[in-house]
C-alpha cells in the first residue's frame, strides 16, 4: 500500500497545454503499452551488461527520455508507475522496477522535510524488497539503479556524504557485469559529491577536482556514441564542471568549451534542460566574475524556475562581485536569499566570504 499513495496532484501541468482528458489518455496509453509488454517479459539484463537486454528496463527509459525530460514532467511519470504497479504487482522484478521508477519520478519534485523523510523511507522499502528477489541479473540491475536514484536523492537533500557512498555503491554493483555506462557515471558523480562535501566542511578540494577532471574526461570517452552521450558528456557533465569551477573560483582552459557544449546540448535535451540552457547561456561570456555585464541575467535565473542548486550558484557569484567592490551590506542581503536545500555547500563558501577577518 505504500506504493500506492501518491505524494503529488499527477495531473498538474501534463504535457504543456493540452486538456485534461487527452493527459490522462497519454498516460493511461502509456501505462498499457508497458503492461502488455511487460505481462509477456521473460528478457534479462545480459550478464556482460547489465544496461542490455532487459525489455521492460529499456521501454519504461524510454518513457523516462519522453515524459521527464522532453516533457519535464516528473509527476506524470511517478503516476504511469503507479498504475503500472497495479497492473504487475504478482510479477515481482517487474513491480519492483516500477516502485524504482515511482522514486525517480517523485524525488525530481518539489519536497520538504515531510517528503524527504517519505522518499527516504521508499527507497529504504524498495531496498527490503529488492533484497528478497532471487538471484540473477535483474536484481542486480535493480539494486544498481536504486543505488544511483537514492545517490541523487541525497545529493538534493544536501546530504553529499551519504550520496557520495550510494553512488559508490553503483559504481560496484555496474563492475560486477560490465555496465561501462553505469560506471563511468556514477565515478563522475560520486567524486562531484564528494567535493561538495569538502567544500561544505571547508576541507582540501585541490585533489578531488584533478579526480573530477580526470573522471569527466573518462565520462566522455566511455558515453561516445552511447545513448548517454547528450546527456552526461554533453549536458550533465559539462554543467557540473563548470558549477564546480564556480565555486572553486578557478577559471579553467576548457571553462569555453564545457559552456559551448553544454549550450550546444541545451537545445536536444527538452523543457528538463531549459533552466541548465539559461544558466550556460549566462554564464557563456562571464569567464566567473569578470564581466559584470551578465548581472541582470544572474539575476533572473535566481528569480526564475532553476534549481537550488543553480540559483544558489548564481547568487554566489553576485556575492563575490558585492565583496570584491566593498559592498558587504549588498552581498549579505543576496545571502539571505540563497535557497537552503540542497545547497549547504554553496550557502558555506558565501558565509567563508562574509566572515570577518581574523
């Protein structure tokens, strides 16, 4: 029954303006095309790949790729889960894939601490009930993929040590069968939580970035030509070097080149990319706080629909243009506006600048 309550209103704002009854038809459309697949899967993950060869695992992607990020609708996506769960409940690999995509689904939603704890103790649930699959590639596969949901889920919570240890996690369960994919992501994203960390515990940062650098250069290599190279070594990638560097305050010899493919991938990846498209479009000419030109952009994006973590970022870079011209009064009042969430190490580097001098 767990599964079962829905966390959000699913039917705010499907699919942009089309009306009602046509949203639900999408999604119950949606729902039995995965069913009727689904009732008849007897497909694995292969064991030299875990990402292969599983039907109902690459199908439910699919959907993912339409309705959450060409759409960027989380909540219609959590609900085609919810009503597939009904449908497949007695077969349990399956049941347990869709509570997976139900948390994918709800966890890129709005939340506070209620929610969190809720969503923390879904994935612990589907933990348990992953735990007593039988053995074999599917569950595997599952437990790969909740370790890489939950890692994400942490890092939104602004619990970077705990995301860090899940994607860790993920990274050893896709070694076991060869999900290259798998591996190089969750590298790339465990070392880029590990240096929020040090950067919220005011701790050494120098070696983890040459880590990142290092990863994301693996990260591209290995996604080439891959259904994830838009994604991760063009979007996703290039966007969290560049924050890193932001915050880091080091203006790098790629920094063009990561915004100008991160820009460039802007415009394949849909309305979910939108916020990530205006923030590299901002800061494409700013080379981090020189060109003062790009404040009224900045400042729209920490106005606009962006997430915590780019609105924080922004903010901080504002912060460090206030500081750096004398004007500690402004730069505290841009302080006080810095989202909480998700962001403990953006709001630690802007508290180190506004500290008083020993």
């Amino acid at each position: 029954m767990f599964f079962k309550k829905s966390l959000t209103n699913p039917f705010t704002n499907l699919f942009g303006g089309i009306n009602m009854k046509v949203k639900i038809e999408v999604i119950e459309a949606l729902v039995d095309l995965v069913v009727c697949r689904a009732l008849v899967d007897k497909t694995t993950p292969n064991s030299s790949n875990l990402r292969n060869g599983w039907c109902i695992d690459a199908l439910l992607g699919d959907i993912d790729a339409f309705v959450v990020i060409a759409c960027n609708n989380p909540a219609a996506y959590a609900e085609i889960g919810r009503q597939m769960l009904v449908k497949v409940k007695n077969l349990p690999e399956i049941a347990t894939l869709t509570r997976l995509a139900i948390f994918r689904g709800e966890r890129l939603l709005p939340f506070d601490a209620n929610r969190q704890k809720s969503l923390i103790a879904m994935a612990k649930k589907i933990k348990t009930v992953i735990s007593g699959l039988p053995d074999g590639t599917r569950k595997l596969r599952l437990q790969s993929l909740l370790e890489y949901h939950t890692g994400v889920f942490y890092d939104a919570c602004g619990l970077f040590d705990k995301a860090a240890q899940s994607q860790q996690e993920s990274v050893g369960k896709a070694s076991s069968l060869g999900d290259v994919s798998g591996i190089a992501i969750a590298s790339f994203l465990e070392i880029f939580y590990r240096l929020k960390y040090a950067l919220q515990k005011n701790k050494a940062t120098g070696k983890i970035f040459t880590e990142m650098q290092k990863s994301f250069k693996q990260l591209v290599k290995v996604l080439h030509g891959s259904p994830f190279q838009v994604q991760w070594a063009e979007g996703n990638g290039p966007v969290h070097m560049i924050e890193a560097c932001i915050w880091l305050d080091k203006l790098h010899p790629q920094w063009r080149t990561w915004v100008g493919t991160a820009f460039a991938a802007s415009k394949k990846l849909g309305e979910a990319f939108k916020p990530d498209a205006n923030f590299v479009r901002a800061v494409f000419d700013m080379d981090l706080c020189g060109n003062q030109n790009t404040g009224e952009a900045l400042k729209a994006i920490a106005e606009g629909d962006s997430g915590n973590e780019v609105k924080a970022t922004v903010l901080l870079i504002l912060i460090r243009r206030a500081v750096d011209a004398g004007r500690l009064k402004e730069a505290r009042s841009i302080m006080e506006k810095m989202p909480k969430q998700g962001t403990q190490h953006v709001c630690a580097i802007a508290k180190r600048l506004l500290a008083p001098s020993k």
